[in-house]
C-alpha cells in the first residue's frame, strides 16, 4: 500500500506566520527602527490614505473649492486640526489605526529580513570557502560563513577589522593592506576584473596572535556596487595550507627521485666493477679521516685536520674520476666545513667536532646505499 505525504496545511503556515508576527511586535526592535525599517513608512502612507480622504472631504464639502484653498493648501492641515479638537475620538479612531497599520507593516518588515537572512546563513553555513563582507571602514559585517571561524579559530567576527584579523601581529601588512583596500573602494582605481591581478595579499601566511594558529590562505576581494557606489567589498578567504603542504611534498619527493636516478646513472656509467673497488678504497680513506680526528678536541692538534683534509681530498679525486659527482659535492661541503674549523681552531669545541664525524658517517653511508 502506498503511502502518502502529506503537505503542510495551510493553518499550520498561518500559525507560523503569526508566531513569527507576534515574536517581531514583541522582540525585534527592527519592527520599530524608522531609519532601517522601509516598511514603517509604507504602512503609515496606507494607514494616512482614509483619514486623509474623511479631512478632504469634510473640508470641501463645508466651505466648497475656492482657488485661494487650492493654492494654499497648509489651510488643509488646519482643517486637520480643526477636526481633532471638535472630533478628538473620532479622529483618534483615525490615528491609532493608521499607527497599528504602520506597526504591522513594520513587523512584516522584520519577517521579511529574517527570511532573507536565514537564507544567506543557511547559503553561508553550507559553502566550504570563507566569505565575508566589509563596510567602507573595513569593519567586518554580521553575514559570514561559519567556516571564517573555524580558519581564525575565533567566533564572533562581526564588527572586527578585517585588517587586524588577517595580520593580528604584523602591523606593516596591516598598513599596506588598510592601503589597498581604499584603493579598492575609490571606483576610479580599478575596473572590477583588475582588482585580483594587482592584489599583493592573494596568498598570505596567517599566524594568530599567540602564534598557536598558523595557516596559509588564499585571499581574494570582489566588489559590491550600488549604482555608482562601491557600497561594500566581499573578501574569499581559503585554507591553502594542506594544499601548500602537499605540493611541496610532491616536488621534495620529485627532486629526491631526480637526484636517485642521477645518482644510479653515474654507478652505471662508471662501471660496476670500478664503483666496488671505489667503495672499498672510499670506506678505507673514511676510516682514516676519522681516525684522525677522533681526540681533535681533547688533543688541540690542528694537524689532525690538515691529515683529514688530505684523506677528504683524496676521496673526492677518486669520486671525481669515475664522475661521481654527488659525491663530490658532498665531499666539497665537508672540506669547506673543515677548513673553517682549522680557521676557528681557538674557538673549537667538541660538539663541533661531533657534528662533522656524523656528515662523514652520511657521505659512507650514502656511497654504500647506492652499491649495486
């Protein structure tokens, strides 16, 4: 048996609506605001249309159309008030109504914008991008996707500066872009495709203040025209920083496969029977650079490195014969590092000398990995 669905009913919606009436009356203060809320103003013009006419009407039909009324017409308003001091409750009838009328007009006003912002908050909250609004003074506005919190890792961003959201501890790139955006919102700087082509902030590194937060994102900035008026800019804001992250994965991973199949084509060329015998002599030569400077620092003899210098340089010659020559950069590294050592001989220390043990365990260590 199939089973119906059933719509909502129509005195379900009524009863919606009128919750939603009775929460504007009593709750918003939008329903009452006559400098934001257009409503007020068409309900009281609706509401003035009956007492208006019963005032013509009254007025003309007692004294008739003279011409010198017609062009004077304040005489109206008089009548206006002539009416409420010899009719004051009847014409109050009149008022009252035509102030409920305006009320009620504002109320639909707040219904009206409370479904038009659900609606951007329900657009907002399920977008994977930040989007937020900016007023002329840079202030972030109340309309924002929720996913704007989760990048900053901060709730309540509405009334904040965009620019010290973006670079909380960096006052420079605060100035340059407080700098930037008056030029996005002076018209005559940019058509409206050329503002990303000269945006400097397209990818910035965001650190929160307390540098717990560290993120890189991807910044963009739209305007939002009212005629001729820039009367706001929308700011894309994207978390890049797994992007980033992996890209540079990619090329490490890239460069180091590079560097292996240079590497394995170097043994190639040089022969494999050569490049065995060239271990062999290269593990001898390792040993012995590092018998001379096992005591560098408990024994304060220079020699020892001049000996160790000897023996690098002899490896490198070989390596260089066979054209091995990621060896032979590595072996030019470690005689650059002795030679400074032998220039800061006062200044050695047994850390130091640790250090450049460990690189010559990495060159043997290198050159046998690649043994085939």
């Amino acid at each position: 048996m199939e089973q119906k669905i059933k719509s909502p009913t129509a005195s379900l919606n009524i009863f919606n609506m009128f919750k939603l009436f009775i929460k504007a009356l009593l709750t918003e203060s939008f329903t009452y605001n006559i400098f934001k809320n257009p409503y007020i103003f068409f309900g009281f013009l609706a509401g003035l249309q009956v007492p208006a006419a019963y005032v013509v009407g009254d007025y003309f039909g007692s004294i008739g159309l003279r011409e010198h009324d017609v062009k004077h017409f304040f005489v109206f308003f008089k009548h206006w008030v002539d009416l409420h001091l010899s009719q004051p409750v009847f014409m109050a009838v009149f008022d009252i109504a035509t102030i409920a009328l305006a009320i009620v007009f504002g109320a639909l006003g707040t219904i009206n914008r409370n479904i038009q912002r659900k609606k951007m908050a329900d657009i907002l909250n399920n977008i994977h991008i930040g989007i937020m609004l900016i007023d002329p003074q840079f202030n972030i506005e109340s309309d924002y996707s929720s996913i704007c919190e989760k990048i900053f890792g901060t709730k309540k961003l509405a009334g904040k500066k965009i620019e010290n959201l973006l670079f909380p501890s960096k006052e420079g790139s605060r100035q340059f872009l407080t700098n930037y955006l008056n030029e996005i919102f002076n018209h005559e700087m940019f058509i409206n495709e050329d503002i990303n082509e000269h945006n400097p902030f397209n990818i910035i590194e965001y650190e929160s203040e307390d540098g717990s937060n560290k993120k890189i994102l991807a910044v963009e900035f739209y305007r939002v025209w009212n005629d001729v008026i820039i009367k706001k800019v929308m700011v894309h804001i994207e978390d890049i920083t797994e992007t980033v992250n992996l890209k540079k994965q990619l090329e490490e991973a890239a460069a180091s496969a590079r560097t292996e199949l240079d590497k394995t084509a170097q043994i190639l060329n040089a022969g494999i029977e050569l490049y065995q015998q060239f271990i062999q002599e290269g593990n001898n030569l390792i040993k012995q650079i590092k018998t001379s400077l096992k005591g560098l620092f408990s024994q304060r003899d220079v020699s020892r490195i001049n000996e160790a210098l000897l023996f690098l340089s002899q490896f490198r010659v070989k390596a260089l014969n066979l054209g091995l020559t990621f060896l032979v950069r590595k072996t030019h590294n470690l005689e650059k590092v002795l030679h400074n050592m032998k220039q800061n001989f006062s200044s050695l220390n047994e850390s130091m000398v640790n250090e450049i043990i460990t690189a010559i365990d990495e060159l043997q260590n290198s050159m046998e990995e690649d043994s085939l």
